[in-house]
C-alpha cells in the first residue's frame, strides 16, 4: 500500500478510484484469500481503490475495522493507494478515528449519513472526526440536502477535507443544479463523479471534474482507465466506444441495486468468490444470476482484450 505523508491531489485522481465489494465467508468474516484476488485483477489496470458503500462498510462493525485496515494494507501492491471509509454515524466514525490514527492510510472517505441529519450537524461531525483524525478527508455527496455547496467550499477551506466524491444520480447529467452550484463555490480539481461509468463523460467534459470512481472497474479495470486516459486527452469518441462496454452490466445495476448486483458480478466472472453480503443488505436473488452473469463474464473479456492488445503492442515496439 502506497503510504503519503500529504494528500496529493495528482496522485488521488491519476487512476479511476476502484469501488469494490468486499468478501466474507459463509459466517460473515472477512474472506481475505478472495479479497486479495480481487486486489490483484483491479492493480492490473487502476492504482487506487476507495472500500466503501459498495463494500458495504455501511454495516460493518467496529469489531472488525482493525482487521480490514490491516487486510487492505498488507494485501495491496506496493504502489496501490487504498482509502477505507468511515461512518456513517457519528459515534462510529469517531471511534474509528482512533483506530486509523496509529496507520498510515493518507485520507478516509466519509460516508454520508441518510436520516436523521441536517447540513449544519453533518457539516459539524465531519469538522471533528477531521479533527481527531489529524487529516482531512474525502467527503461523499449522494444526496442533495445532505451538504450544501457552500458548506462543502468551507469544509476544504478549513482543511477538513481535500475531495468531494459527487454521487448523486441524476436523470440527465447534464442538467445538474447541484453540481453547477458545487463546481462555482469548489475547485473542480477537488471534485470525482461518484456514480461510475454511465455520467462520466458528461461530469468530465461539461463540468471539469477530476475524475471518476466505478464499480465495473472491478471486473473491467483496464477499460475505466482507457476511459479516463481518453477524456483526458479530450478523445470523447474512444471514450464513448470504450464506455459503451459497460453498460450493460450498468443496466442491470441500476434494475436491481449497484451494489448487490456488483458484489454478485465480481463472483460470477470468476474473479473472486465474493460469499454473502452483510446484512441488512442480502445477496442478489438467483433468478438474475444468468443474465449478471453473461454482463460481468462479457465485460470481462472485453478487458482481457485491451490487455492482451497492449501487451502485444509492448512486445512490436520492443522488437
């Protein structure tokens, strides 16, 4: 795991931020053999992984963060930046400051609390697990009245925090007030699209945001970051032909929950044996599994490609 004395922007939003699953084994502990197969097939393409809602850290306990922070550390490439989150209660991320401040993890997402908040409160919580922590943080917007765009523009000021994760799901990403109003009160540099694949090009080109997270990239990490590396360039049309491999398994995740979905895709690909899902969230019911399982196998092979592809032109340019 890549350790960082400060948060470097460039470093943070150079790679497509990973959101995978977590595995567990049938009695719910941590299944760090699988864990660690995933780690590996997402460092093939991307250098940072974000463990959050998609791992479901939502529910898990206090019990077990010690571990998973270890795990995420001893586990992860040399160079692989890992962010774990905290929260969403205010109790439970305080508590956890004190475990992440004998490690070396450079920042932390916070994730977003649904009920009860207001602006003024989340706005105050995060200040004081910042605080505690010694570091700032990474903030995760998946609502519109959770945090406002000026209480996020004074959350950085005051460094509590470095980045803003904008996952709001919109109808049309392009019609976006809230995002309009954030990127006029915060420096775009600071601010990820949240919500993978599907508005990326749009947060990326109409916006000016720094960079995208995904869930997909798990089973097609290659890809993401074509995607990326592409928008960067400004070739939106190989981003969009690269993008377009996606959506599939993005349709299903949207039909059926993103995050119970994923954790079922990331299995049957073949990639890890992902076990059950921590409650209060329950596995993907079986008569899905075909057709997640023909997205996620499809989008698979279609990274196994670009792979193969690079590592053919390595191998004429080497010659």
């Amino acid at each position: 795991m890549l350790t960082m004395s400060a948060i470097d922007l460039r470093r943070l939003t150079a790679s497509v931020l990973a959101v995978p699953p977590l595995a567990r084994n049938a009695d719910l502990t941590l299944n760090r053999a699988a864990n660690r197969q995933l780690i590996r097939h997402m460092e093939r393409g991307v250098s940072t992984l974000l463990y959050g809602g998609n791992a479901n850290l939502y529910h898990a306990g206090l019990a077990e963060f010690p571990a998973l922070l270890d795990m995420l550390a001893e586990d992860s490439a040399p160079d692989t930046l890992v962010i774990p989150s905290v929260g969403p209660d205010y109790g439970k991320m305080m508590d956890q400051a004190e475990i992440l401040r004998s490690r070396s993890f450079p920042t932390v997402m916070v994730l977003p609390a649904q009920f009860p908040t207001t602006v003024d409160g989340a706005a105050d919580g995060i200040r004081r697990f910042a605080d505690r922590l010694g570091k700032p943080v990474i903030l995760y917007i998946k609502r519109d009245d959770f945090l406002t765009p000026t209480s996020v523009a004074k959350l950085i000021e005051s460094g509590a925090a470095c980045l803003v994760k904008y996952g709001t799901v919109k109808a049309n990403p392009a019609d976006d007030a809230f995002l309009t109003a954030l990127v006029a009160e915060v420096d775009r540099g600071r601010i990820i699209s949240g919500i993978g694949e599907r508005p990326a090009i749009v947060n990326l080109q109409q916006f000016g945001l720094a960079g995208f997270t995904s869930g997909a990239v798990c089973i097609a990490p290659c890809g993401s970051q074509a995607i990326l590396d592409a928008l960067r360039r400004g070739d939106v049309a190989t981003a969009e032909r690269l993008r377009s491999a996606y959506m599939a398994l993005e349709d299903l995740r949207d039909a059926h929950n993103p995050i119970r979905v994923l954790h079922e895709a990331v299995a049957l690909s073949g990639i890890a044996d992902m076990g059950p899902m921590l409650p209060l969230l329950s596995n993907l019911p079986a008569a899905h599994h075909a057709a997640v399982g023909a997205a996620s196998r499809a989008l698979l092979a279609f990274d196994d490609g670009l792979v193969a592809n690079a590592e053919t032109g390595r191998r004429v340019r080497a010659g």
